[in-house]
C-alpha cells in the first residue's frame, strides 16, 4: 500500500472534495478500527474522530465564507 495523502493534491481540491475526502478518510479508520486488536482499536477509533472533526470544522468554515 502507498500513501495517497498529498498535502499538495489535497490543496488543489474544492472544499466540497476536501471535506468528503476526509470523510471518506474518517469512516476507513473506523473500519480499521472495528477489526483491529485490542490494543489499537482506541488509536484508530480516535484517528476516525479527528478526520471526522477536520471535515466538520471545514464544512462549517465553507458555510461561513459562502
């Protein structure tokens, strides 16, 4: 697996794109999470919450400047 998280891409998308991306990145932390051992289910499931919280935090930033 190669990373795909370019902070140069990322940069280029829409803050429509930019919020569903970390959307998208939020819910495979939380599948990673669901199957992961004991000991790394909380890191995964806290890693969910933060791109979930990033992608709030840009929806509502998008909204205000909208």
């Amino acid at each position: 697996m190669e990373p795909n998280f370019k902070a140069s891409e990322f940069l280029k998308m829409t803050p429509a794109e930019r919020v569903k991306w970390c959307r998208a990145m939020a819910q495979e932390a939380e599948d990673l999470a669901s199957r992961a051992a004991p000991q790394l289910r909380s890191v995964y499931t806290d890693l969910a919450r933060q791109w979930s919280l990033l992608a709030e935090e840009m929806a509502r930033e998008t909204r205000l400047t909208s």
